[in-house]
C-alpha cells in the first residue's frame, strides 16, 4: 500500500474525453478522484478516454513499477 499524498502535493490526474464526430473535440478535466460513472457514461456514447497522472514526480518517488510503465497513460475506447 502507498503511503498517503501530502496535501501540499496532491496526486492529479488529466482525463481526455474524445469525441469520433466531424469535429474530433476533446474535453480536458483535471480531478484528483477518477468517476469511473462519467468515465462509462462517455464510453457509452461511442467516445475515447485517456486517463493521465498529472503530477508524475509524486508517482515515480511512491510508485513500485517501472518507469516505462508510469508513463503511459490510460486508454479505454468503446468498441
């Protein structure tokens, strides 16, 4: 188990939310709690999202995993 984030250095994440229109836009949230609801509900509309730490130094002096795999962000794509 990790230890706790300090509140002086909070662990944020960026989520992108992609829409596959004409437009190709995307949406931006900074959060520092993931709502896998919303996270689904935009699945469910036929979007992409990508899910990134924001803060990737709080990580790597916390994190057991490799380095490699620290930096590569989360992707789901409703199929």
């Amino acid at each position: 188990m990790q230890p706790p984030v300090s509140s002086d250095n909070p662990l944020l994440f960026q989520i992108f939310f992609l829409t596959h229109d004409q437009s190709q836009s995307v949406e931006v949230v900074e959060t520092d709690e993931i709502d896998f609801g919303e996270i689904i509900q935009h699945l469910n509309m036929g979007e992409s999202v990508f899910i990134q730490h924001k803060n990737q130094e709080t990580l790597e002096s916390r994190s057991r995993k490799t380095k490699e795999a620290e930096q590569k962000p989360w992707y789901f794509n409703h199929c």
